[in-house]
C-alpha cells in the first residue's frame, strides 16, 4: 500500500470513526399563568393540609387543586410587580373564582393582605 492510500484510510477513520454521539436532553417547560388569588384566614392555623404538613401563616406556602404537593411556585403581583416564591402543600381553594391561596405572610410580601385578593401571574417548571 503506498503512503497516499495509507493516509487516506487515516483520515478517513479519523472523520467517520470517531463521530462524537449528540445526546439531545429535553429542557424541563416553564409554564406561565395569569390568575386571581386570595390567602388562607387566620382560623386555619395548626390545622393539617391535604400534603399533611400542620398550615402556618409564617411559611411561605400555597394551595393548589392539581398542581403536585411540593411544587415551588413564582408569583408575581401584577399591580405592584413584587414577586415571592411559594411551595405548594395543600389543595384548593374550592372557590371558583380563585385558582391560588396564599399563606397570609405571602400575601403580605405581595402586598395583597389588606385588599385580600390580587391578580398574579405564577410561573413553575414542568418536571
């Protein structure tokens, strides 16, 4: 074999012998969402929620209807722009009209305690 032909047996190995393999890895999705919240009263205190945990106004807490117990939760007031994050470890509220209750010390970082309510947008990630 002359040296030519050797060489180009080399590169061609080089090029089609050692491809690097692309591992493709799937982004989780930020799901964003615009809704109407309120916060748990101050009757709730110590009682158990759905995930077992004991309620606390003092935690940075939230109920949602489906969302995982466990889920970290971005909420932004959309009239003042402050924003808190809140872990989901209860279910509700059963209102129709809201979609999000707050532990009252998030409602107070938000700014939403003395009205009750607000319309927030809450952005999470989709496991």
């Amino acid at each position: 074999m002359t040296l030519s032909i050797k060489l180009l047996l080399f590169f061609c190995f080089l090029a089609f012998g050692t491809q690097a393999q692309v591992l493709l890895v799937k982004q989780p999705d930020t799901i964003f969402k615009t809704l109407f919240t309120t916060y748990y009263a101050k009757k709730f205190e110590g009682r158990k929620t759905t995930s077992g945990e004991r309620y606390r106004a003092a935690k940075l807490t939230a109920a949602h209807r489906k969302l995982p117990f466990g889920t970290i939760l971005k909420v932004k007031n959309l009239q003042n722009g402050k924003i808190i994050q809140v872990r989901v470890n209860d279910r509700g509220p059963f209102s129709k009209k809201f979609e999000l209750d707050l532990s009252q010390s998030a409602a107070k970082v938000l700014g939403i305690y003395r009205l009750g309510y607000a319309k927030v947008e809450i952005s999470y990630v989709l496991k």
